[in-house]
C-alpha cells in the first residue's frame, strides 16, 4: 500500500485552518470569561493575524499554482480547487475579522 505524501504547501493550508478554528474557538469565550488573557492578547491582534493569515493563504495558492503548471498534472481541476479554497478561507477570516471588531 502506497502511502499519500503530504505537501509542505498542505501543510500551510492547514496552518490557516488551525488559525480560523482557534478564532472561532475564541469568539466564544467572553460569554464565559472576560478576562480571559489569551482571548485579550488575540482579540487586540486579530488584524495582524488575519492579514499573516492571508498571505500564507496566497503563498498557497501560488505554490500549487507553480506546481501544477511544473507538473502539468490536471492543472485546471488543481489551480480550481486551490483558487475556492483561498476564496472560502479569505472570506472566513473576514467574517472572524467583523466579528471581532464589530460584536
């Protein structure tokens, strides 16, 4: 059985995913805890984060990009799968983002 590798530009997608799920995670806690110290240190920084956020976003998308026009392996199906999956997470962190300033 062959095993699948996992590909460092995965790994930064996966980076970005770890970061909206632990916004997420944060939104929640001023219900419960106010003084919450990391909540309070995120909350002041979700601007910075976001905006790293985005770029490793769009570091991803151009590595796939490169990669599939290097390997010319389904470049359409690839660079389109790639392309909704920057659209999907750069629309959630701007959700996070209002959420954060705004609620």
């Amino acid at each position: 059985m062959i095993k699948s590798k996992t590909l460092a530009s995965d790994r930064v997608l996966f980076l970005v995913k770890f970061i909206i799920t632990l916004e997420v995670l944060l939104l929640a806690v001023p219900i419960f805890n106010d003084t919450f110290i990391l909540y309070v240190s995120f909350s002041q920084n979700i601007g910075i984060i976001n905006f790293i956020s985005f770029i490793l976003l769009l570091i991803y998308f151009f590595w796939h990009y490169i990669d599939a026009k290097k390997k010319m392996t389904c470049t359409g199906c690839k660079i389109a799968n790639t392309g909704a999956n920057v659209i999907i997470y750069s629309i959630s962190l701007f959700i996070i983002y209002l959420f954060y300033n705004f609620l």
